[in-house]
C-alpha cells in the first residue's frame, strides 16, 4: 500500500505517525508517557485509526518498562473514555460494586448481592460471562428458568432504587478499547502485565458507574495471579487507580490453591448460594462472603466498622432476609423465585458418577486451573465467546486442602449429560487431588486487606 494511500485510510496525518513512533520508543525505553499521549494511542486505537501492529509494539514496551501509578491511572480513565460510562445517580444510596479476579467454585456474588441488598446498602451490579477455567455469574444466573439479565439501564435503575440490588450483563458500549485491547494482549504474549490487567479491571468497573468497589484479587495455582508478591502488586495498583478516580476501593487477597466453594458448575453453583442463604453450604465460601460483605456494608456507610458488618451480615443470614432478598431479586428480573425452594426446576444432568479415593490419608494439594477445565469439558464453561455452555453439568467436590479421606470414600461426584465424557472425567478428577500420608494445614483463606492506608495482613 502506497503511503498515501494508508494516510487516507487511517485518516491520520504524517505528523501523527510520527507520534505514534515517539511515543512507542518513549515507552521502549522506560520513559513516562502523558495522559495526552496515552489518551491519543487509546482513542485513536478504539475509532481504528492506530494498526494493531502499533499497539502490539506499545504493549509489549508496557509489558517490559511498565507503568507508574499515574501512567496507570490514565491509562484506565482512558479506556473508560473509549465507551459509553453508567450514570447511576438517580440510585438513592452509596452504590457498592464487588468484582473477583477469577477463579474456580467462586460463587461469592449471588449470595453476597442479597446479603449486602438486604442491609440496605444497594448493589447495581454488572458481570460478564465465562471464559477459560474460570466461571461467570451472568452464566450462573441464567440457570434460573425466565430470569432476564439484559435489563436496558432505565429498568435497571428502578430495579435497584425498588429492591436494593440487581445483577445484569455488562453493556457491549462499556470500554470498547478494553476488548479491542485485550483480544490483542491474549495473542501477543502480553496479558500477564500488572499495569495492562489493572486498567483492564478498573476501567470497567469505573464506567460501570458504582461510588465504591470491593476487589476480591485470586491467588494460587487456579487464579490469574499465581505469585503472592503479584497479587499484593495488582491489588496495590487497582486500589491507587481507583481512590485516584475517586471511587473508594479496597481489596482482598483470597486463597485459589483449591476451589473455593463445594460445587463448580452453573445450576449447582446457584444452588449453593441459596444453601448459603439458608445458613448452610461451603463454611469457606461462607467465610469470604461475610469478610466482603461487611467491607461492602461500610463502604455503603451502613456501618462504621467491619465487626458490625460481619455482625449485619451473619444475621441476615440467620433471620432469613438474605434469603428473601434473593427471591426478591430474582422475580424483579423476572426469574422464578420458587427456585429458592424448589432445586428441581433449576437444569439437572442425566448422570452422575462418583469418583472414589485410591487409598486412605489426607488432601495435600489440588490441581485447580485443571479442575476448572475438568468441567468445561463436561460443558460447563468456554475456551471461546461463542461456546454453548450446559448449564446443568458440573462437579460436586466437598473434600478441601487438609481432609483425611479413606479408603474407597466418594469424594466428589461429576454431573454430566454425556455418559462417556463424565466417565472419563472421573478418572481423570482424582488424578488432580494430591493424597498424602502425613496431616496437612489448609492454606489461609484471606491473605491480605490492602486499602489507601496500606496493606493489612489477615493470616
């Protein structure tokens, strides 16, 4: 292509290009880039007037120099600025937002949206679907026969203002240069950047328009973050990103060295957040909801510290609100609240098949990611946006880091709709749990509170 030509179908000037160069060599060599000339590269970027190959080089001197708090914290305004951003103003209240980094079994949000709901402390939340090893709410929800999560922004708003919480999928018109970006990172060798997943995060969660966010930042062999110094690193910056924008913004670092929760699948995940509205279910899942759910409650300005919080929290547990609440949101959305006590008209799976420990001793490891990808083979998940997922399938696995387990004990059970492929994931289940002969400590669930004060050690 002549030069001339490829000026006209960027509709970019010579001057411009030549800025695209300086700016890529700026970064090349470890020097600060400016808001105006991260804004230019990310805008001219999203309208498709920077060529992949040009924002390949930039991200890869991202990945090598990185990035300083301020660079990072335009970086993401930037972003937010590529797309349409969420007024949620004419919510009454402090709208509080949670967002996990990913993992396995991690059933946090159903439960705690309720919780926090049912303090009345609203909870306008926006979540994405599946990918990889890891589940996605809005997946979860739509095992729930009727309900609707492609609410408009309007009824959304009514839907909180009248119930206090709702959970709807993220808008396609929020940061457009985040998909853009990111589709390019997974190919480049470029995701594993703190800077580039901080801004991918926060920018989403900053258009998303809530005044305060909980961060629940994974760690462990089935998180994204599988270094503990990493973790500290993104929690730190998200954080900075997110108080700089002026959203009151803390995180938690939690333990992915197994699944989190009992269950990892869609329609027996929703069930074990109504097992956990009831007062039973996974006691480590239940651990995470009453920590985040009370960092929720002060943020919301419903309470002054986290004790009371825990305290909120716990007794909406116990006098069944919680569970109302749930109900209450699910019908708002036009979903059939009879599900709360009636688990036969969420999906069920044809078969199950139990898998059976080898020997007696005690559970010394997992192979979480694995474990993960276990049941997207079953059907419960994506390796690709346009997967068709099977909402009824999945793995019940109990057994937790630190169990003595017997001899011949049934361990876990696979849920499948395909007779073959649930009898080879059960042989291949046990082969991703580590028996060992000597007692073993479970893993510390929390691991660390970092807010603007500083970082808070939880174990």
């Amino acid at each position: 292509m002549r030069e001339e030509d490829f000026l006209a179908h960027r509709r970019i000037s010579k001057e411009n290009i030549m800025d695209i160069i300086s700016i890529i060599e700026k970064k090349k060599y470890g020097k600060l880039l400016t808001d105006k000339e991260i804004d230019f590269f990310i805008q001219g970027y999203s309208r498709g007037e920077i060529p992949d190959y040009q924002m390949s080089a930039l991200l890869m001197a991202i990945w090598f120099k990185g990035m300083t708090p301020e660079e990072t914290s335009n970086l993401t305004l930037s972003m937010v600025k590529s797309g349409k951003v969420i007024d949620l103003s004419r919510i009454e209240g402090t709208k509080v937002d949670k967002h996990s980094s990913g993992g396995v079994a991690d059933t946090v949000t159903l439960p705690l949206v309720a919780l926090v709901s049912a303090n009345g402390v609203p909870v306008a939340k926006m979540s994405g679907r599946g990918l990889g090893h890891t589940g996605g709410t809005i997946d979860k929800l739509e095992s729930i026969p009727d309900l609707n999560v492609e609410i408009n922004i309007e009824d959304f708003i009514e839907i909180v203002n009248r119930v206090k919480g709702a959970i709807i999928s993220q808008s396609d018109e929020l940061v457009i240069a985040d998909k853009k970006i990111y589709a390019l990172r997974d190919v480049t060798g470029t995701v594993d950047s703190i800077p580039l997943i901080a801004s991918s995060i926060m920018s989403k969660k900053i258009a998303s328009g809530s005044d305060a966010i909980v961060l629940d930042v994974k760690y462990g062999n089935g998180a994204f973050m599988r270094d503990l110094h990493d973790a500290i690193e993104l929690s730190r910056t998200m954080v900075t990103i997110g108080n700089s924008l002026g959203k009151e913004t803390v995180a938690y670092i939690t333990d992915m060295n197994q699944p989190l929760g009992d269950v990892i699948g869609n329609a027996i995940e929703v069930r074990e957040a109504i097992d956990i509205l009831k007062g039973s279910g996974s006691k480590r899942l239940i651990e995470i909801i009453k920590i985040l759910g009370a960092e929720c409650l002060k943020l919301g300005h419903r309470v002054r510290t986290r004790e009371e919080g825990v305290f909120l929290i716990e007794s909406s547990i116990k006098d069944g609100s919680g569970l109302r609440k749930f109900r209450e949101i699910v019908e708002a959305q036009n979903g059939d609240g009879r599900i709360v006590e009636n688990y036969s008209l969420l999906p069920q799976a044809k078969y199950q098949f139990s898998v059976i420990s080898p020997f007696e001793g005690y559970i010394s490891g997992m192979s979480t990611r694995e474990i993960g990808e276990l049941a997207n083979f079953l059907g419960a998940g994506r390796t690709k946006k346009e997967d068709k997922i099977d909402l009824s399938v999945g793995i019940i696995l109990p057994v937790k880091i630190g169990d003595r387990i017997k001899s011949n004990q049934t361990i876990a059970t696979i849920l499948s709709n395909d007779r073959e492929k649930g009898e080879e994931a059960s042989k291949r289940l046990i082969d991703l749990i580590e028996i060992s002969e000597k007692k073993v400590e479970s893993p510390p669930l929390i691991y660390y509170r970092v807010s603007k004060e500083g970082i808070e050690k939880l174990y």
